[in-house]
C-alpha cells in the first residue's frame, strides 16, 4: 500500500536489508563515514612492513587464499606534524 499519486524516489518493493528499497538502512552514510575515517588512520599514522606475501586470484575483486601477512607499526608523529614558527 502506498499514497495515491505519490513516487517515493523510485524505491524498491523488495526487501533489501542494508543497500536500499522501503527498508534503506539508515545508518548506512554514518557506516560509510566511519571506515573512511579508520582507514584514513591506518594509512595515516601507521607503517606498513609486508612480511610474507601470498598468491593473488583475481576474481571480480582480489583474494589471497594463503593470505597475506604485514607488520603494522606506529609512524612516528613529531615528523609527520608540521612545524610552525612564530613570529612577532
């Protein structure tokens, strides 16, 4: 059932959980904004050392079935930080 004349934005009457129709989730934007900022932090602030690669199968999107292995270590922030000198 819906309103008489109303489209509502060419929505989906079928159920999709997370990714749209009637039921869109409405916390997906803030889902989205938060991994942008996580992984804006571990590119950021932190080293990434591979220590064992794998074997890559290109499938529509890359998996490493044997896995691959990184040493994630903490940049160092005072050469990351900008200086500022002040002046009178």
């Amino acid at each position: 059932m819906g309103f008489q004349g109303v489209e509502l934005n060419g929505a989906s009457r079928h159920f999709m959980a997370f990714g749209g129709g009637m039921r869109f989730c409405v916390g997906a934007d803030f889902a989205k904004v938060q991994m942008a900022v996580f992984i804006h932090n571990l590119v950021t602030k932190y080293r990434w050392q591979p220590i064992k690669g794998g074997n890559i199968a290109r499938t529509p999107g890359l998996q490493f079935p044997d896995g691959f292995h990184v040493q994630i270590m903490e940049k160092d922030q005072r050469k990351q930080d900008p200086q500022y000198i002040i002046t009178d």
